[in-house]
C-alpha cells in the first residue's frame, strides 16, 4: 500500500484501472441502488453533441455537480489564449470544457484558462528544471536530443500549474477537517462519475503535459481529482494533485493540495525491465513518487448553511 500523509488519500481507489470499471457503469450502479425513503434522490441530466459539447450534471442534496465536454480550441480560439495568457498555449487546450461544483452559496470550478494563468511567465521561468536537474538535462542534451534545445522558451514551456480551482470563497488553512479516508474506503454505490480533460502537450517530443480532473459522488460525499502530470524524458516527473471534498450535511469544503516529483531514473530504476507503458501512467508514476510530498496544503471553506 502507498504510504499517504495523515489525512491524505491513497487516490488508488479511485484511480488505479480494475477501481475505475466499475465507475464508469454509474448508471448501473445508480439503477441497483435502493433509496429509502429518508434518502435524497439525485437527478442526472446528459444531454449535448460533438459539435457544442457533451454536458452531464447530477443535482443532490442541494448540490448540483456539472462537468462539460467541449472539442478542442480551434485556432481563433488558440490565438485569443496567446493574446490573452502571453505566452503559445499548449498543444491542446479544451478551453471550453469545465467542471463546476455549485450550491446556495458555495461555487467551484476548474478551467483551462484560469489554469494556464498561473503557469510562470517570468523572465528565467524556462531555466529552472534545468537548473534543478542539471546533471539530467546536460546527458539529456548529449544523448542525440539536439531538439531539446527547441524547447527553451522564456516561459515555463512545462506548462505546469499550481492551479487549484476558481473560487470567489477564500480558502482558510486548517488541520480539521481532513479528507475521511476511512469513508472512501466503504463500499458506496457511485451516483455519478466522468473524467475531463484540460489541456494536454507533448513538449516537442520531450515528453508529456497534461492537466485532468476525475470526480465522483456518493450517497455520503463527493470527491474531485484535479491532477497535473508532468514527464520530461530522462530528466523527471512532476504531479500537482488537488482534491475537494465534502460530506453531504456538513458545513466544509475540504481542500487538499500536494506537489510531488522526482529524477526520471529515480522511477525508471523502480520499474526495472518492467512495461515501459508505464511511464505514461500518472496513476502508477503518482504512486511511485517518495512521500512526503515536497507540498502538502490542507484548507477548508464554511458553508454558510
């Protein structure tokens, strides 16, 4: 099992892949489920097309969960994040895609635009993994990659983001209350699941970007995994990880957000001779990385009722 600071989640429940098929049949699970009469019933709506998105949302116990599905930014739209951010956006960018968590007086959401926003633009932004790892990126540099050098660009052309959500409601640190691992480990039926993705880059053939979010409900709570995947080939690996939380009939929103990477060899010696698929992975890198993580922030909001 992968050790977790004290309220942290093992995610591995809901990320690892046998976890995950039974997630994506909600519908199934919705319909086993028996509601008693004391009990909520959710209300799902799916609706949408390829051409203006695919939008599904669930409403319960007075709040309602959205999560949008757009195609990727077309050009005019990549030209208006250039103008807009400053600096080339990623590969793809699904600018209109959105998750939203909303209720009386309580709104979140996650964007792809807010979250290239806090990508660093400043002036020595694109030096510093090499000046991190410089031992890597020198033999990196040697090893035939004559086209790392195309990837220096004065900004952090790794397009990682400590990026959290966008909220009007400020945030406060605080010990209590924690993310209940030991609930997330109860078999619950899963009301309503999806997986979106943000924006996503191949770092000129250097390795991968990639900023998703994975959310799901239960009769008892919800949980969201807004997760930055970061892989620069024979240098490192690199994952922001921001989970929200709340137990339905309790007054917090629960904010946990980690940062945790280390050398590309340090996983590839982990791996062995095993399946080089692997380092594409985020769930299996995610629980290869060292504890503790070398960020680890815990908030909450109040809910006024």
């Amino acid at each position: 099992m992968v050790a977790t600071l004290p309220g942290q989640i093992n995610w591995k429940s809901m990320s690892d892949e046998e976890d995950l098929k039974p997630f994506r049949s909600s519908t199934i699970l919705l319909t086993l489920h028996k509601f008693t009469m004391d009990q909520a019933v959710p209300k799902i709506t799916r609706e949408g097309n390829s051409r203006e998105g695919f939008f599904q949302s669930i409403e319960y116990k007075g709040w309602r969960i959205i999560s949008k599905k757009a195609a990727i930014c077309n050009s005019a739209e990549m030209d208006s994040i250039q103008t807009d951010i400053g600096i080339p956006p990623p590969e793809m960018v699904f600018g209109n895609s959105e998750v939203l968590l909303k209720n009386e007086d309580f709104e979140l959401s996650f964007k792809a635009y807010d979250a290239l926003r806090m990508v660093d633009t400043s002036s020595n932004s694109s030096e510093h993994i090499k000046v991190a790892y410089a031992d890597d990126w020198s033999r990196k540099s040697a090893a035939n990659h004559t086209d790392v050098k195309d990837v220096i660009k004065p900004y952090d052309w790794t397009y990682s983001t400590e990026y959290q959500g966008t909220c009007a409601a400020s945030f406060t640190a605080a010990e209590e209350p924690k993310i209940d691992i030991e609930r997330l480990k109860k078999p619950e039926p899963i009301l309503f699941y999806d997986e979106n993705i943000l924006y996503e880059d191949e770092l000129a053939d250097n390795g991968t970007a990639m900023l998703s979010i994975r959310l799901r409900v239960m009769p008892s709570c919800f949980l969201v995994l807004q997760r930055f995947f970061l892989r620069v080939d024979d240098v490192l690996f690199r994952i922001n990880d921001t989970r929200i939380y709340h137990e339905f009939g309790t007054s917090y929103v629960v904010r946990e957000y980690t940062s945790k990477e280390a050398p590309y060899q340090y996983i590839r010696k982990i791996m062995g001779h095993g399946d080089v698929s692997l380092l594409n992975d985020a769930n299996w890198i995610g629980s290869k990385l060292p504890e503790p993580p070398q960020t680890f922030v815990r908030e909450h909001v109040r809910l006024k009722r």
